[in-house]
C-alpha cells in the first residue's frame, strides 16, 4: 500500500487562500469518508485540522476546510497566517492491507 | 485534562525489541480506540496499527506484522506496543494516538517516544 499523494510543497502570502491536494485510489480516499487532515509544526506532534473529509473539530479554526472528489481530497487554507506554517498530512481508511494510509506530506510556507 | 503520556527515549541494538507504553489520563480509557504512528527522522507520518483497550482486538498494518504487538494494561489506562527484530530503519519518533469523538480521526497524541536504533 502507497502512501496517498500529496505535493511536497505549497506556499502562499499572508491573507491569500492555498489548497492542498491528496490523491489516492478507489479502494481508499475514493471509497470513503474517513479521510483525515493533520497538521504538524516541528517538535509537535500532530493536530487533527479536518475529519470524515469536510468535517472540522471543534477549536479548529474556520479558515481551515476540507472537500473530496473521486480519488482526491483536499484542504484548503484561507486567510493564510503565519501560524499556519507546517507540514500537512491526510489520512485515510483503506480496504487494502494497511487498514489506514498517511499521504506523503506537504511543507507549507508563508512567503 | 485529557491527555496521553508516553515513556522516555530508548537506544536498542539491532536485533533487539522495543516497548513503548501510552499512559491515558482525563478520559475513560476503554472508551476510545488506541493507534500508533511512526515517524522517521525528517520523514513523513506512517500508520502502524490500531487497538481497542476494552476488547484488546487489534489491527496491525501489513508492513509491521509478525514484528509488532499491542497490548494494554486496563487498570493502569496503559497501552503499550512492541517492535522486535529491530533495525536501523526504525529509527525515528513513535507517537500513540486516541480515535476520539471524530470517528477514526486522531484528536489526542501523546508527546512521542523517539527510538534509536544502533550497534
């Protein structure tokens, strides 16, 4: 099992929107809900940002959303700030081997 | 306040094992499943297998069976997993996680375990 596909890195300028793509495959972000978004500043360990694709925990801030289509998921981050430097993984339940997959990972930075 | 604490630092040998326990604190700890992640070295996050503290069924990703087991120690709110046949590969920080009231999302970590494995 590969682990879901995201670019390695995104930047933006504060105040802009970015978007953060995560692709996998039909068995597992195009086959069901549970794709996850985390975010991870260095030293720290990771905070979940957006749950069941589209859903977000309490606490976490509305600039943050998260959306899926077929085989790709996505988090985008409006109203960027210098807080939102990290790096971002999606998750997701998979039907293969693994039972759950951890995209690739993507550096964001506020230019 | 809810939270999870992990053990301290190890340094193992090739060839060695590896137990790293997950203390839960602040909520009903049957209540909720258990997963670990590991991270290498300035690598990204890979899943490594989930347990559920009130039956003890488990899961484990393909790429860690036969060498990891978790278990848990109901009267302490510890979990614990173990990773034999160690290697330098394994090499990096081991986080537990709470799937929390998010369905299978990770809302609560432990500050992470960082394994070092060296001759």
């Amino acid at each position: 099992q590969s682990a879901l596909t995201q670019p390695a890195s995104v930047s933006g300028s504060p105040g802009q929107s970015i978007t953060i793509s995560c692709t996998g495959i039909s068995s597992d972000v195009g086959g069901y809900k549970y794709v996850s978004w985390y975010q991870q500043h260095p030293g720290k360990a990771p905070k979940v940002m957006i749950y069941d694709a589209s859903n977000r925990p309490s606490g976490v801030s509305s600039r943050f959303s998260g959306s899926k289509s077929g085989n790709t998921a996505s988090l985008t981050i409006s109203g960027l700030q210098a807080e939102d430097e990290a790096d971002y993984y999606c998750s997701s339940y998979t039907s293969l081997n693994t039972l759950y997959v951890f995209g690739t990972g993507t550096k964001v930075t506020v230019l | 306040q809810v939270q999870l604490v992990q053990s301290g630092a190890e340094v193992k040998k090739p060839g060695a094992s590896v137990k790293v326990s997950c203390k839960a604190s602040g909520y009903t700890f049957t209540g909720y499943d258990i997963g670990w992640v590991r991270q290498a070295t300035g690598q990204g996050l890979e899943w490594m297998g989930w347990m559920n503290p009130k039956s003890g069924n488990t899961g484990y990703a393909q790429r860690f069976q036969g060498r990891v087991t978790m278990t848990r120690q109901t009267s302490i709110n510890t979990a614990y997993m173990e990773l034999s046949s160690l290697r330098s590969e394994d090499t990096g920080t081991y986080y537990c996680a709470r799937a929390g009231d998010y369905d299978d999302a990770f809302d609560i970590w432990g500050q992470g375990t960082m394994v070092t494995v060296s001759s």
